[in-house]
C-alpha cells in the first residue's frame, strides 16, 4: 500500500516562491553591469569604442571688400606758422654819438605788424668799429612802436668795441604784443668815444603765430 501524498501548506509554497524570485534576482543582478566611469571600462576596449578623427573641412572663400566708409568732415585749420617775413640792409651813417642814454637804429628798418599773441624773431648783424679808445657797447635787434617811443632790444648783447672793424651779429625773438613795429639793427653806446666806423648792417624779422 502506497503512502499517501500530502497536499504543500499555503506557507510552504509562499517560501518555495520566495526563494525561486531570491535566487532568480541574484542571477539576474549578476549578469548587469551599471557603468558610471570610463575608469571602469578596460583602456583596450575604450580605445576601440572610439571613432575615427574625421578628415579637416575645407577652407572658406575669402569674403569681399567691405564698403568704403564714409570720408570724415574736414579738421579745422591749424594756425600758420610764419605770416610775416620782412628784410632790412643799410651802408654807412653818421656816427653815434659817445654818452648815449638809449639805443638807436644803426641804418636801415623794417616795418610789421602782429596780434597780442604773435611773435617777431628775426637775425641780423652790423660792421662797425671806433677811432677812439677800446670800450664797451651793447648791440642786437630793436623794436619800436610805428607811432614813435621807446626803443626796446629783443635781448640786448653786450661786446666790446675796438679800432678794428668786426662782425656784430644777434639772432633772438620777443612778443612784443598788439601793434605795428618798426624793426631793426641798433646800437647803445654809452661810453666815451663815439661810434664813428660802420660799414653796413644787414637783417630780417619774421612775424609768427
């Protein structure tokens, strides 16, 4: 007599189940990989998985010229620098007195004008010399308003002056401000001989801004 099967408990197949699901998922989780870093793939393997650098592109064509702008507005003039130039040349004058209390214009003059602001630079020189004893003189380019007045040096040069006849030159600049001026070699002769030997002057003055 065969021994009679018993039927499995509900509990029995509830563990028998739960124990088939445990140990599929096991097997399941095994044969998966999660992968979040390069690092965990083999370099050999990497390296395959990576594509070929593809060839460079071709160069673009050069664009166009672009359009000309347009031509800015014109500056505004800037000042001129010379506006004047005038010359002055003479031969021999009447001596000059010895004693003098100011200077006087050896021959020859210019005649200019300028604005407050502008300038009169010029050179010049003078031959000269004395029959009287060696003594100190002073000499250059002088200016003196149109009207008469005071005549004023550029800057003065003192020298002395001897029985041999020399070279006197200057060259110097002033602004002597707003006018017309009368412009020229001169002498200051305050010592005892008179300045009797003068061969010729010659000179010029620029008016500039």
């Amino acid at each position: 007599m065969k021994p009679k099967l018993r039927r499995p408990s509900p509990a029995m197949v509830v563990a028998c189940l739960a124990l088939f699901v445990a140990s599929t998922g096991t097997s399941i989780a095994a044969s998966h990989y999660l992968i979040t870093s390069t690092k965990q793939i083999k370099p050999s393997v990497l390296t395959k998985l990576k594509g070929a650098k593809g060839s460079n592109g071709s160069t673009g064509a050069e664009g166009g010229t672009g359009a000309t702008g347009a031509t800015g507005g014109a500056g505004s003039p800037g000042p001129s620098g010379v506006v004047t130039t005038a010359t002055f040349s003479g031969g021999g004058i009447t001596p000059i007195s010895a004693g003098a209390s100011a200077p006087v214009f050896a021959s020859s003059t210019a005649t200019v004008t300028t604005t407050a602001s502008q300038r009169l630079t010029g050179a010049a020189w003078g031959a000269l010399s004395s029959t009287g004893a060696q003594q100190t003189f002073i000499y250059g380019l002088c200016y003196q308003a149109s009207t008469g007045g005071t005549i004023t040096f550029f800057s003065p040069v003192n020298s002395t002056l001897t029985t041999t006849t020399s070279t006197y030159a200057d060259a110097a600049s002033v602004v002597p401000g707003a006018g017309t001026w009368t412009v020229g070699y001169c002498v200051f002769n305050p010592g005892s001989s008179s300045l009797d030997r003068f061969y010729g002057e010659n000179g010029w003055v620029q008016v500039t801004n």
